[in-house]
C-alpha cells in the first residue's frame, strides 16, 4: 500500500514553550499506535535527539544532506522503539544560520532534502523539531511542510508571540508554499487553576476556533524528568498525567490527520470490527524494537479495525499498556 506521507514542523519562535517534549511524544505515541514516524531534529541543541535516547554525533544530522556529502538514507536512525526513527542533530547544525544565509536555495534546501523519503512513502509523519528563532532554518522547515504545529504556554501575551509565527506561515504560504497549512495550535504546561491561563486559553480559542487541539498538556513533573532518561514520558510512565495527555493529544492529532493507512481502515461495517488475522504481529505500543532494528521502510500492520480508532469517531484514546522498554 502507498503511504502519503505527511511532514509536520513544530515551531514557535519563542523558547521553552514545549516544542521538544511535544515533538518527542507525539512522535512516540504516534509509533505505538503503529504510525511510522521519522523526527527531524534541527535544532542544535539536540533536546529531541536526546530525549529519544541517541546521543549527538559528528556527521549525523540533516547538516550532511544540506551540504550534499551524505545522502539522507545514512543519517536516519532507529530509536529503541518500533516505527520511531530519528535524523539527529549535532554541533554542525549551530553555524547553519550564517553558513546558509547566502545560499540561493535557503528557502526550499529543508524540503529538497527530505523529498526523498517523502516521496518514498516510508513513513506515515516527519516531525520537524525547530529551534526557537525565526531564522533560516524555521523559514525552510515552514516551506518543506505541509502543517505547522505551534505549542504555546497559556500566559500574557501569548496572542504577540501567536501574531509573529502566524505571519510567517502567511508570508510562506503566500509565497514559496501556497498549500501551507496551520495544523493547530496546542496549550503546552498549563496550569488549570490559574485564572490567567484559563482567560488567555479562551482569547486564543475565540480566535483561533477548531485549530486549537481541545487536548491541553497539563504541567507534570515527570513531563519534564523523562528527558534526563532519554525515554519519552508516553513510554518512561504511561499513566502519568503528562503521558495521558500526550497519547489525548496524538489521538486528536490522527483524526485531524489521517494517512492513507487510517483511510484503509475505514471499513463499510466500521460497527462490527474483524479480529485481527494471525499471521499480523501483535506488536505492543511502545515495544523497543528488534536489535536488527532498521529505519521503518517496511509497512506497519495494518490492524483490523477496532472501535478504539479514531477514523472511527472514538470519543476517548485508547487505554495504552506502553512498555518502557
Ligand atoms: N508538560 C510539561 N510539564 C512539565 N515540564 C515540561 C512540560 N513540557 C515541557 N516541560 C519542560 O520545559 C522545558 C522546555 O521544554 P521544551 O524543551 O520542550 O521546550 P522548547 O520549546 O523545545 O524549548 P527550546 O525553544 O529551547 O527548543 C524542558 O525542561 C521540559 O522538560
Ligand atoms: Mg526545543
């Protein structure tokens, strides 16, 4: 089966807003729903790269392929888990700002770059994962995908920093990426008891309307511990609070983006779901992948359809056992 693969960049010109943590688990919930996921880290800071247990290497990162010494196939790696692969980041990707910013090509060299694979349909989601700037690299992530995700923090003056990024996607649309789109916007960190946050979430729905995520990603201490373990907190401790919320917000996030893999499950009799045939692999959601482990190109399962699915209007995410690993 063909897979169109969708390319998602996650970004906010401001720093710390949850960028990362959303990039990391979002990724890592859609694997355990058997999505093949690749995440593009293009922040030097390498927090992704990190936070899904790799270490930065010299020579690994999408900076090889923008200079044309390595083609894009030899920098994509597998994590620990099935379906979740990673082009890391590394010290090469910090001088990318001023080394690129005379290059003819600046606006389109992200997307060039990842035709390939895009194109090849091996995976269902490329994340892109963008340092907090509005520089070259955010430019050209917002021209190589087909939706931006922005995190926020529900506090003052969150609709400026809101105004400035939506520009941006205006002005690329309106320009190098006609078929640009605001994916959605999602409430990182929140705290619900403050009377400020639950004013500034109501200014940006009343503004934004549906392309708020109605997950919001509540503040949780072992959100923020799971980097330090290099283990996504969906998978580090799927019954937290931040995890439940990050597998809520998945949910939300492939029925508002189905793959060709979610249209082929769409069934005529979506009611009485088929067992699922025995020669499928039962995977585990966040089962740590093989030791032979390679970059997903092969085809997910595809599972029978079960009322759990959310082409299938479920109302609530699934009960997920993740396995830590
Ligand atoms: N829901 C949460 N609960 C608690 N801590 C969180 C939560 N989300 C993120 N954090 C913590 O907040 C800090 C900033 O998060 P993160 O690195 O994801 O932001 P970012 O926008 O990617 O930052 P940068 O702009 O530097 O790339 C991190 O220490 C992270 O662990
Ligand atoms: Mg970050």
């Amino acid at each position: 089966m063909e897979r169109r693969t969708k390319v998602i960049a996650i970004a906010n010109q401001k720093g710390g807003v949850g960028k990362t943590t959303t990039v990391v688990n979002l990724a890592a919930a859609l694997s355990a729903r058997k999505r093949a996921v690749l995440v593009v880290d293009l922040d030097p800071q390498a927090h992704a790269t990190l936070g899904l247990g790799l270490e930065k290497q010299q020579g690994i990162s999408l900076y090889p392929v923008l200079v044309g010494t390595k083609a894009i196939e030899d920098v994509i790696q597998p994590t620990k888990w099935n379906n979740l692969n990673v082009i890391p980041s590394e010290v090469d990707l910090a001088g990318a700002e001023l080394e690129f910013s005379a290059r003819e090509d600046r606006l389109e060299m992200i997307r060039n770059a990842l035709a390939p694979v895009k194109e090849s349909g091996a995976f269902d989601y490329i994340i892109l994962d963008c340092p907090p700037s509005l520089g070259i690299v955010m430019t050209s992530s917002l021209v190589a995908c087909d939706g931006v995700l922005i995190p926020i923090q529900a506090e003052f003056l969150a609709m400026d920093g809101l105004a400035l990024i939506t520009g941006s996607i205006e002005r690329i649309r309106a320009s190098v990426n006609p078929a640009l789109e605001l994916n959605g916007i999602v409430f990182t960190m929140v705290n619900s008891q403050a009377r400020l946050t639950q004013d500034v979430m109501e200014e940006v729905r009343g503004h934004f309307g549906d392309k708020v995520y109605e997950t919001a990603i509540p503040r949780n201490v072992r959100v923020s511990e799971a980097p330090s373990m290099g283990t996504p907190v969906v998978f580090l401790d799927p019954r937290s609070k931040g995890a439940e919320s990050y597998k809520a917000f998945a949910w939300e996030f492939m029925a508002k983006n189905p793959t060709r893999f979610d249209a082929a499950q769409v069934q005529p009799q979506a009611a009485k779901p088929e067992p699922p045939k025995a020669d499928e692999p039962q995977q585990q959601d966040g089962e740590p992948a093989k030791d032979d482990a390679a970059p997903a190109v092969e085809e997910p399962a595809v599972e029978a359809p079960t009322a759990e699915d959310p082409a299938q209007e479920a109302p609530a995410p699934a009960d997920e056992g993740g396995v830590a690993q």
